[in-house]
C-alpha cells in the first residue's frame, strides 16, 4: 500500500482559509477502474481508495504511515504569491 500526505488547499468558492490546516492521508490507487458491463459507470474492486484520514498536522500523518508500515509520499503545497496592483492598473 501507497499513500500520499498532502494540505487540504483553499476551496474556490470560499474566501476565508478556514479547513486549510488540515492534513489528508490519502491511499492511491493499485488497480484501473473499468466500465461496468451494466450501467457503464465506472469502478473498480479496490475499495482503499474510499478510505481518506485527516489529521491536524504534517507530523501526525507521517506517524500513523510510520506506525502503520505505510509507504507514503508528502506533497508539499507551494506558497502562495499575491499579484498586488492598483485598480488604475487594469485601465493602461
């Protein structure tokens, strides 16, 4: 089994940062999902990938994939820079 740790990032429709410091404990997926003969939806027997841990910090994560005997990779979120102009800015 396979995990990747990353930073829940900002949602779109909001505008606070508010549920951005929490920590996700992802499983990755081992097998395609395929077409269901069916319903022609898609899916695939591995249900791991259903599971997904949150945790208040980077260190908490990384102590239950250790515990665990998970291997894990962490997906640093890059910082974010702000384009700072004037409103005059957007008539030149």
């Amino acid at each position: 089994m396979t995990a990747r740790i990353y930073q829940t990032p900002k949602n779109a429709m909001q505008s606070g940062k508010a549920k951005t410091g929490i920590w996700v404990l992802e499983f990755k997926p081992t097998e395609p999902k395929l077409p269901d003969p069916l319903t022609g939806w898609a899916g695939s027997g591995y249900t791991e990938e259903q599971v997904i841990l949150k945790f208040p910090s980077q260190d908490a994560a990384k102590a239950y994939a250790e515990r665990e005997g998970i291997d894990y990779t962490v997906v640093i979120t890059p910082p974010k820079t702000l384009k700072l102009q004037a409103y005059a800015d957007n008539f030149r």
